[in-house]
C-alpha cells in the first residue's frame, strides 16, 4: 500500500486514465465492450445460478457497455440508487430505475405500498463495479471518486462476488489507494478474466 496517498494522486489517476480511455476509437470500444460482455457473461455463468440476482450499474461516460440486455435473459438485475448518502440497489423495470428522479420519496412512500415496477434488493449474488482504474494483482480499484461503492461493499453482511468491468488499458500497476478503498474479487476485461 502507498503511504501518502492524497485526493490529488487519486485525482491525478482518474484524469490520467480518462484520457487514455477517452482515445480509443468508437469502434474499437463496441469491439472492446461485447468482448467484455462475454466474458462476464462465462464468469457469471460459472458462479451463479441462473435467475441469480446481480447488482449492475447504468454505465456513464466511456465506461464499458457490458451487455444489461443479455445479462437480463439469465439473470435477475438490480440497479444502484441513492438515498441521501447511501447507495442502494433496486431491482425491475431497467427503465423506470433509470428514470425515477426522486428516489427518496420513492423509498419511502411508495415502498410501503406493492408497486411491482422495481423494490429493493436484499438478496445480491453478485455485485459489478465500476471503476476508473483497477490493479491487476491485488484487485483494488480507483472508483469515481464519490465512495458509495466502496461504503457499500464495506457494510455488507453477506458474501457476494463483486466484479470490476474495464478496459485492459485501465488495469495499471500504481494505483493509489487508501484502507477505506475495497477490491473486488475479479475484474473483466476485453482481453481476460483476473481472478
């Protein structure tokens, strides 16, 4: 581990992986991204039952388009959102997830009453992370930088595979990283499967 990690390095990281991820060709990345999402594909099917619940995230910017449709042919999704500071993940309807803008009130009205669209996840058998960057050896990752994947995974009271999803480009060997930053047990990217 590094010792004097500060915001700044991690920062520094991010913007300098950003910009790389930033150059790959459009066409490279949709080559890239359903290379990705056969491999996850193989790493789910080999750890989980079918109908197994896998905690997905809506990918931003240049992140990988891993395949949410064919995962939901085989498997039950569930979809980070906030409420106030903590992330939580609901399963349903992929739209109306992305879609609801006031998850507080969602959360605490209409929870109470049976709306069958989307209700809460209790029961993740694996979790697939974003990341920035990624180490390849000791799976830590560099997240986005607003730490609700890493408060997540660090209150959680049952074991779940958790599954970072890059590009190769993006598995680096100088990650700084702090106590509080949590791997992941694998990471998936176009080229191969770290275990």
């Amino acid at each position: 581990m590094m010792n004097e990690v500060s915001v700044s390095d991690k920062n520094s990281v991010r913007k300098r992986v950003k910009d790389l991820v930033g150059q790959v060709e459009c066409q490279s990345r949709l080559t890239y991204d359903q290379s990705i999402a056969s491999n996850l594909i193989a790493l789910l099917n080999d750890l989980l039952e079918e109908k197994n619940t896998v905690g997905a995230f809506f990918p931003i910017g240049h992140e990988p388009r891993f395949g949410l449709n064919q995962l939901s042919d085989s498997f039950v999704l569930g979809f980070p959102v906030l409420r106030g500071d903590e992330m939580i993940f609901c399963k349903g309807d992929q739209a109306a997830i992305q879609n609801e803008k006031n998850w507080d009130y969602f959360l605490d009205a209409k929870q109470s009453e049976s709306d069958e669209r989307i209700q809460v996840c209790q029961d993740i058998n694996a979790l697939l992370v974003p990341g920035v960057a990624f180490h390849g050896k000791n799976k830590k990752r560099l997240g986005r930088g607003k730490g609700y994947y890493d408060k997540y995974l660090s209150k959680r009271t049952r074991h779940f595979y958790t599954i970072g999803l890059c590009y190769e480009l993006q598995v680096i060997e100088e990650l700084p990283f702090l106590d509080h930053d949590m791997p992941v047990d694998y990471i998936v990217t176009e080229q191969k499967v770290y275990r």
